[in-house]
C-alpha cells in the first residue's frame, strides 16, 4: 500500500492521505484528524439529503468486518506517525 500524506493546517484536520490501492487506482480525501488529543482516521463519505429532508451518509470504503477496518486505520495511522517524524509540521503565524 502506497500513501502519500499533505498537510492540512485548519482545525483539528491535521493531514489528507491518497492512498494507491493498485498501480493506478487511488484513494482520495482520508483524513487524519486529533481529537482530544488522539489521532483518528477518517474515511471518505458521500452525503446526500433524502426525501425527508434528512442527511444520510454513506461509506465510500466498505470491509468485510469491523477488524479488517481497524487493522487498515492501525496501517495508515502507523504510516502517517513515520511521516510525520520526517516532515515536521511547519506553523505559520500572521502578525
């Protein structure tokens, strides 16, 4: 599994991760955020607004079971703390 991570410096989003699946199939939009403190991986979701007027949401990325999805955030969350480590976040104050 190929990831490359990008820097994302608005909010609790900390980075994006594209991850290449196959030569030439691509993940977009993973998100890495910290919450209270902890790194969490987000997966992508499509969204739309039903007839009743209501939200709903819908997993992109889908598993066979709830173990292979946290093994495969345990995966990308690893990968993210060894970039990080050689890409340290680089803060930018306005005056």
């Amino acid at each position: 599994m190929n990831i490359k991570f990008r820097d994302v410096s608005s909010g609790i989003v900390e980075a994006r991760a594209i991850i290449e699946m196959a030569p030439g199939i691509l993940i977009n939009e993973i998100t890495i955020l910290k919450k209270d403190g902890e790194i969490k991986i987000e997966l992508p979701q499509k969204s739309f607004r039903g007839k009743d007027e209501r939200m709903h949401y819908l997993s992109i990325i889908t598993f066979e079971n709830e173990n292979k999805e946290t093994i495969w955030k345990m995966e990308i969350k690893e990968e993210y703390f060894k970039w990080r480590k050689n890409h340290g976040k680089v803060l930018v104050y306005e005056s």
